[in-house]
C-alpha cells in the first residue's frame, strides 16, 4: 500500500512539473499576443467575476482594460481608473487550460526603473526600453507586455492540467510496463525481475519467487 503512495504521488509530481513546463513553452513559444476583440468583449461583460480569479481588483480600482491572445498565452491588461496611472499585464499560459500566471506592475510614475515583476520572470531584456511612451501630458501608450515566465499556480486550470498530465504518464507507464512483460516473454526471463530462466517459466523464478507456490523452509534439527 504504502508503495502505491509512493508512485502516486512520484507521477503527481512529474505531471505538475510537466504542467509548469508546458506553460513556459507557450509563454515563450506562443508569438506576439494580439488584441482579440471577442475575449475582451467577454471580459468587459463579466468584469470582476469569480472566474477572473481577481475579485480583489474590485477593491484596488483597477479595471479590465483589453486581452491580448496568442495560441495558449493571454495578456489581460488591467488599468486603474483616474487620476493614478498604473497598468498590470496578467500573463496566463498553459495548455489545454492557462495553468500559470504572472504579471508585470507598472507605477505610477511609470519609470522604466519601476517596472515591477510579480511572481513572474522576464526573459525579454529588450522591451523594458520601449515598454511605456509618455507624452507631455501625462498620457500614457503601451508598446507590448514584457514577455515572462509565469510562477503562479492559476487555479483550478493547473489543478485540471496536472491531473491530465498525470493520467497520460500512467498510461505510458503501463504500455511500457505492458511491453516489458511481453519482451521478458519472448525471450523466456522472469516477467517480474527479469532473470533468465531458459524459457522455463512454468517453474517460476528462483530469483524473487515468481510462480514459486512452495517455499523451502530450513530443516530443524
């Protein structure tokens, strides 16, 4: 029993690492996001819902401003009302639902030194110089959002993420499994250990007991 934990919790472990790792590549892989009008059109209509995953938006201002979608990365932009001037990009990846997030924080006077990275690390050195254009008067014009690496679980899409990951690599655990009893077959060796018995596997194994129903015991005097 305890063994079955074990490799339960090693194949949970390796699905939510492949998970994470999944959400990087499309962080990196996913292209320049774009503006989608449809999402945005969703996002406008259901503003600050349960589903956003940031009900505390509603208490800090801050307000959906426009999504940005490319393949399995979206860019939420989020904007706080007049007169402070302040922008989150919420960067969520993951595949085939957004597991990982991170966002980048930018303040108020919105200095390229105050670009700040919250659970998230940037990987594009080259657009913190033309992140932010600020005019004369204070108005403010977003180039493109810094491309990241997300660090933040974004649940229940990596909780749904890791359990696929996690079903898939105890289905190829069991074909290889499968296909290592079949290979042990043919070439007459124990189907459990793998020792050779010269193609007697009606004796069983004298290595771990396979097939084995009689167990010597030693003789007392």
């Amino acid at each position: 029993m305890k063994g079955l934990l074990y490799f339960a919790l090693i194949i949970v472990l390796l699905a939510a690492s492949l998970n994470i790792a999944v959400a990087w590549v499309c962080s990196v892989f996913s292209g320049v996001p774009k503006f989608d009008a449809l999402v945005t059109a969703s996002y406008r209509r259901h503003r600050f819902e349960q589903e956003e995953r940031y009900p505390q938006l509603i208490e800090e201002g801050f307000w959906i401003d426009r999504v940005l979608r490319s393949g399995q990365h979206d860019v939420v932009v989020i904007q706080r009302k007049q007169p402070t001037k302040q922008f989150y990009h919420l960067h969520r990846a993951g595949w085939p639902l957004r597991s990982m997030e991170g966002r980048e924080y930018f303040g108020a006077n919105l200095l390229k030194s105050q670009i700040d990275f919250q659970w998230a690390i940037p990987f594009d050195s080259k657009a913190k110089d033309t992140q932010i254009v600020i005019s004369r008067t204070g108005a403010v014009r977003e180039i493109k959002p810094i491309e990241v690496l997300p660090l933040r679980p974004v649940w229940p899409g990596f909780v749904i993420n890791t359990g696929l990951y996690a079903l898939a690599l105890l289905v190829l655990y069991c074909l290889w499994w499968l296909g290592r009893r079949n290979i042990r077959f043919l070439r007459g060796r124990c189907l459990i250990c793998g020792y050779d018995l010269r193609g007697d596997l009606k004796s069983g194994c004298s290595e771990c007991g396979w097939r084995r129903s009689v167990i010597l015991k030693p003789q007392t005097a």
